[in-house]
C-alpha cells in the first residue's frame, strides 16, 4: 500500500465530506425553518426504508467489489480485469434495485399504514422509491474507484450530488411558494430524488469515458456466472448483516415516537422532539466524522491489498495510528460540544431543546468516530461476521432503552442508550482488533 495514496484519498474525500456535510448542515438548518420539527420528523421516518433497500440490493456488493477489485488489482496472477466485477456486480445489483423499487411504489400506503404508523409518508415512500436504482447505480460506480484507490471521483460526485439536492429542494420551495402551495417534508424527498438522478447520470457518463481510455468493452467477460458467483460468495454475508442492523435500527426508528407518547407527550410533538434530535442534534454531532468515515473508506481496500500482500506489520501501524487518531478527534470534539453543545443548538437552530440534546450526546464522539474505522478494518481483514455480531448487540442495546426508558426518561433514555450501545460497540471492536493483531499498541 502507498502511504501517499492512502493520505491522499483521504483528504481528497474528506474535503469533499466536509464541504458535503457543510451544505447538508445548512440544509438542516434550511429544512428546520420550512418544514419545521413536525415536518422534519415525518421526514427521518421515511429513511429507514431507502436503507433497507440500498442494504439489500447496494450493500454487500458495493463492499465486494471494492474489496475484489482492490485484491485483483495487486495479485501477481490476476484472474480477470478488474472491470469484469463492477460491471458484473452492478448490473446484478441495479436490477435487484428496480424490482424493489416497483415493490415500494406499489405498495407505500400499506408500509405507510401498516409499518410507519404514518398516513402522511406514503407519497414520500413514493418518490422515494424512484431513487434507489439511481442510488444503487451510483453507489457501485464509487465502489470500484474506490478498489482502484482513485478517491478523486466519488468525492466530486459526493460534492455535487449534496449540490443538486440542496439547490432541487430550494427550487421544489421556491416553486411551492410561488402557487401559494403548503411547504410539506415533500419537497426534501424530492430534493433527494434530484440529487440521486444527478449523481447517478455523471457516474455513468464517467465511467463510461473511463473505459473508453482504458479500451475496456464488457463484451470481453469471458465468466460472468462465475463472477457473479465470487461476488455473491463474499456479498451474500455483508448483505445479511446490513439488513439485519438496518431491520433492527428500523424497528427502532419506528418504536421512539410510540415510546415517547408514553412518556407524556403527544402524537405531534413526539414526532417534533424526534425531529429536532435526528434532523438537528445528531447531524451535528456526526459533522467531524467526515474525516473517520473517509479514513474508513479508503481503509477498507488498502488492509485488503495489505493483507493479500502479507504485510501484518503495516496492517499493525496503520491501524495503532488510525486508533489514536480517531481518539484525539473524538476527545476534542466531546469538548467543544460539552461546553458549547447549547450554544450551538439556539444559535444555528434556534431550538433549546436541540443545544441540550447536543451537550448529552457529547460523550459518544470518541466511541462513535473510532467504531466507524475499527468496522471498516474488521472488513478489510476479512472478518464481517464480527462486525454482524457486535453491531447487532450494539442496536439490540439501544432497543432496550427504547423499549423501557424512554417511557420514564423520555428522549433522554434514548440519548443514554447510544452512550451505552457506542460504547459496548468500541470494547468488542477493539477487542477483536488486538486479537488479530497484538502489537498495535
């Protein structure tokens, strides 16, 4: 592995993150002010849903071709080019994608009913479905620069696609205030949908030049069953475990606002103090993260290709420098929100609730930013069924504080519960880690 490329695609990434999370932060701010708490909470409800899909038909295969990719790229005796499993790989995935597409269009009022227990998402889920085939196509597109170390493209197309969702949102406002239309969480969806439609356009249109230069034609894949059958072999797990955490995160999502109803509030304003927390708290607590998650990234195939090579003792420094890294990040940032956190909630947000609720979740940051880098080195080793494990008894955690403290405690039981979740998640994370590898440190 080249030290050079790795700091290279990792500051090339993080600028990009920071200046994606700079614009989606705005954005919130934007979407507190028009849609309101209420609006945005209906809004995060949705979510959930588009993760399911993406972890069904994106998930396990962005991450085998990214590892796959990065393998082949660097074995003395390749098999095949390492264009044959993106190529494979996505068309395998973005026709998965269209059928579970046409399944959540067809059928949104009964997952708005029957799953959401909120009539007004069903024409959100509807426009919602639309993007994830363009979602899918985009997401295998970055999967394979990202096996090839090339971080340069899916940092622009990161950067443009928060572009045009936050420039398609405002347009959606400007022209529903224009007819004298109500301002609904309608118009972030849609923002989404045009953000997605642009990404996925560049993604195809330069890949396509990509293979131009390169004189690559998928017409020459001689085995694409047995591509196919590699990529399934090491996606099909990854797969599994994504939607068992997304399936367990959504029952959580979908559990917090009946809980907090009873704690004594009502339907509305459990949906508002969810609101404020996902669409206001949270985002900013998780805005340095762009840096651990573009380490993350670019770790995942460079402890592959380092792993492939035989080199244990460089898979030892980079991870112990990661570790300490991430620590000193997370340290600082606790800081700077345990004594700014309410602050920063009334002057970005103009919500006392939001500044109280960042000033709590301050104590997670170190845990949070170095559990990102510990499962994308856990992966990159090879060891997805730990990741599975610890993280399901991460959520399951958090489930608990759903299901019996909220009722007591109110938002502030969720709010301990991550605490304890992130926490229980470093110590098995790092645990494993140092058995596989004990001279980090």
């Amino acid at each position: 592995m080249s030290k050079k490329i790795f700091i290279k695609g990792t500051l090339l990434l993080t600028f990009a993150g920071l200046l994606s999370r700079l614009m989606g932060f705005f954005y919130r701010i934007f979407l507190s002010h028009t849609i309101g708490a209420h609006g945005l909470g209906i809004f995060q409800l949705v979510l959930p849903l588009q993760l399911l899909i993406m972890s069904i038909c994106a998930s396990g295969i962005q991450t085998a071709i990214s590892r796959l990719t990065a393998a082949e790229k660097v074995s003395e005796n390749p098999r095949y080019h390492t264009a044959d499993y993106f190529v494979v790989g996505t068309i395998f995935s973005v026709s998965f994608s269209l059928v579970f597409s046409w399944f959540l269009y067809r059928h949104a009022d009964f997952w708005a009913v029957q799953i959401l227990k909120e009539p007004q998402t069903s024409g959100l889920i509807r426009i919602l479905s639309l993007s994830i085939p363009l979602s899918t196509l985009h997401t295998c597109v970055n999967s394979y620069y990202f096996g090839r170390k090339q971080a340069g493209f899916p940092a622009g197309v990161q950067l443009l696609e928060q572009l045009f969702r936050t420039g398609g949102c405002y347009l959606l406002y400007m022209i529903c205030v224009s007819q004298g239309q109500n301002i609904t969480p309608a118009i972030a969806v849609g923002g989404n949908l045009i953000g997605e439609t642009a990404s996925a356009f560049i993604s195809v249109f330069a890949v396509n030049m990509h293979f131009k230069v390169t004189h690559y034609t998928a017409r020459n894949i001689r085995t694409p069953l047995s591509i196919l059958r590699e990529l399934l072999h090491l996606s099909v797990p990854l797969t599994m475990n994504k939607i068992l955490l997304t399936l367990l995160g959504s029952v959580e999502v979908i559990l917090i606002p009946t809980r907090l109803q009873m704690s004594g509030l009502t339907p509305k304003d459990s949906l508002s103090v969810y609101g404020i927390f996902t669409g206001m708290a949270l985002p900013l607590i998780l805005f340095p993260a762009t840096l651990t998650n573009s380490a993350a990234t670019m770790l995942l195939p460079s402890i592959t290709q380092l792993q492939v090579l035989g080199y244990q003792k460089q898979i030892q420094y980079v991870i112990g420098r990661i570790f300490r890294y991430c620590l000193l990040l997370g340290g600082f940032c606790m800081v700077i929100f345990l004594f700014l956190g309410e602050f920063l909630g009334n002057f970005l947000f103009h919500s006392q609730t939001a500044g109280i609720y960042i000033h709590t979740m301050s104590y997670i940051c170190p845990f949070l930013y170095l559990n990102t880098t510990l499962s994308s080195v856990l992966n990159g080793l090879g060891k997805p069924g730990f990741c599975l494990i610890h993280s399901v008894i991460s959520v399951c955690i958090r489930i608990f504080f759903v299901v019996f403290v909220i009722p007591v405690l109110g938002i502030r039981g969720y709010l301990y519960g991550i605490l304890c979740s992130e926490l229980i998640l470093c110590i098995l994370h790092s645990f494993r880690v140092l058995q596989s590898h004990s001279k980090i440190f």
